[in-house]
C-alpha cells in the first residue's frame, strides 16, 4: 500500500485563539501565531504518512523560502518529496489561516497551488514503482490541474489504483457542478463537508445532497459537530463526532480524510474507515496548524479505547 497524494503545496501563516473573526474597519487580536506547513494536499499526506502509510508527493512550489519551509517540513514528517517540481517562475504559495477554537476564515494568495498540471504526474510511473491510490485536494484552488483531473484519475484507474477527491472551498462561489460531477465519474471517494456537499449538489438536504453526488462511487461527507455520513450504493452509514477540547481546527477535514483512507485501504468496512476518520480529524485539533498534533496509529488505538 502506496499513496500519491498530487496537489497544491503552500505554507499556512496560523493566527490562532481568536475571539472573533475581523471585521471592516475593526482590529482582532490573536493569541497565538505559527508559519507551518499548509495545504489540504500535503496535509493529508503527513497525517497518512504519521499514520504509517507511505506516502508519495507531487505538486509545484517556488524556489523561495516559503517552497523551502513546505517541502523541508513535508519530508520531515516522512513523506517522499522527490517528486516536487520547485519552479523559479512562480512564487510559493501561502494561506492566512484565522482561527478560533469552533472555526476558521482564510485568506489565499495561490501562487504556485495553481500552477501544477495533470501532464506533471506521471501516473504509470507511479504505479510501477507501487503505488496503490492516488489521492488530490483542493479542486477549485487548483486551476492548473483541473481541467486535466478526470483524465488523470481515469489514468489512475487504469493502471490499478484507486482514487480520492477533496473538493475544497470555492472561493469564487461558483462551485462549478458539470465539471465536477465529470470528475466524480472517476473517483472512488469523495470528501466534501458539509457547506461543500450542498454547494456543489445544489440542494440543502443531505440526503438528497449525497444522492446526487453518487456518480463517485463513495460520499464520505464531513459534518463537523455532528459527525460524518457515508453514502454508497444507495445506503447510508454515520459517525457521531468524538469528543475532544479544540485547540485549532485548522486540517481537521485533511486528517479526517488520512484516516479514513488509512483505514480503508486496509479493506476495514466503512463503519471502521468513519471511526478512524472521526478520531484523526478530532485528535488533529490539539495543536495550531494542520500538522502540530497529527496522530500516529497507537494514539488512534488509545483515544478509541477511552472514547
């Protein structure tokens, strides 16, 4: 068991513990403050890789300080990065992340995120050197990559992996619905939250959300306070949320996601994936910033045993 995990690579400026979100003409002060690693992508691959699953990265970073932080903190926390492109042409891209203990606001200045491109992974390549699943975050952020995403997951496919899609936050509200109901035809499974399911379905109801976004052959949707749903083959399994005391929320849905597959790349049942899902996004929100409190496997096993 292999991950690839293709996407944006950026690094995360984090004003945590704030007890408000700013306001036009009003100040905000935080109580904490960390540049740190950034992206769905890339948080996802440490938290899989933190989980014991070897992980492969691709994705665009400049040749800055920035691109040196994200890459160098990547393999520190035992993902490959031999892969990365570093581009001189394009600044790396960066995140201000404004957080408080129950949610987070963001601002994004793209840069490199959006610059990587399908023809940029090598999928047969990939997968003769093992790799089982191929993993991608952050569709509407990444420009570059998008219009080629379908044919790389078909690609995928097609040499014997399987897929997942996070789709992200559309900062365009737009949410692009033919293009990614495209995409989803090709994707095994699919990670929206809850704000995202509805957006992109079209549709308030969450039965009716996760009905219309089935052409992905899995919904594992994302629900914050109340847990997580999945919708495949026509059923429908829940997880309640785990109880923890939040420090920052910043990654918890990338956790979320690591978990999950983690679990289910070792062909545990969906109620299992959803536990261990559940138990990496709440064990993530320890620490400020999407990698300072990523859990390993062991710390998994013992937050279960006490939940």
């Amino acid at each position: 068991m292999r991950v690839l995990a293709a996407g944006e690579l950026n690094v995360d400026l984090v004003l945590s513990g704030c007890d408000s979100f700013p306001e036009l003409g009003r100040e905000v002060l935080a109580a904490g403050m960390s540049l740190t690693l950034g992206s769905s992508s890339a948080i996802c691959a440490a938290a899989l890789a933190t989980l014991g699953v070897p992980v492969t990265f691709v994705g665009r970073a400049g040749c800055d300080l920035w691109g040196d932080l994200a890459v160098s903190r990547l393999h520190e926390l035992g993902v490959d990065t031999a892969p990365v492109i570093r581009d001189a042409n394009v600044p790396t891209g960066i995140t201000v992340s404004i957080s408080s203990a129950l949610d987070r606001a963001m601002v994004t200045y793209l840069g490199s995120i959006a610059a990587l491109t399908a023809d940029d992974i090598e999928v047969e390549r990939f997968a003769r050197a093992g790799v089982t699943h191929l993993h991608v975050s952050s569709y509407y952020l990444q420009r570059g990559l998008r219009p080629g995403l379908r044919r790389l997951f078909a690609a995928a496919h097609g040499a014997g992996m399987t897929t997942s899609l996070d789709p992200g936050c559309d900062p365009e509200g737009k949410w692009d619905r033919y293009g990614i109901l495209d995409v989803l035809r090709e994707v095994d499974i699919f990670f929206p939250n809850a704000g995202e399911l509805r957006a992109i379905a079209g549709v308030e109801d969450e039965t009716e959300a996760l009905r219309r976004l089935s052409t992905a052959r899995m919904v594992a949707a994302k629900l914050g306070p109340q847990g997580a749903v999945v919708f495949s083959g026509g059923g429908i399994t829940r997880q309640e949320a785990l109880p923890v005391e939040p420090v920052d929320t910043t990654g918890a849905g990338d956790a979320f996601n690591a978990g999950f597959l983690a679990s289910w790349l070792r062909d545990h049942d969906t109620s299992q994936a959803l536990l261990w899902g559940a138990a990496c996004g709440a064990l993530s929100t320890r620490g400020v910033g999407g990698t300072a409190a990523l859990p390993s496997s062991g710390e998994v096993d013992a937050f279960l045993r006490r939940a």
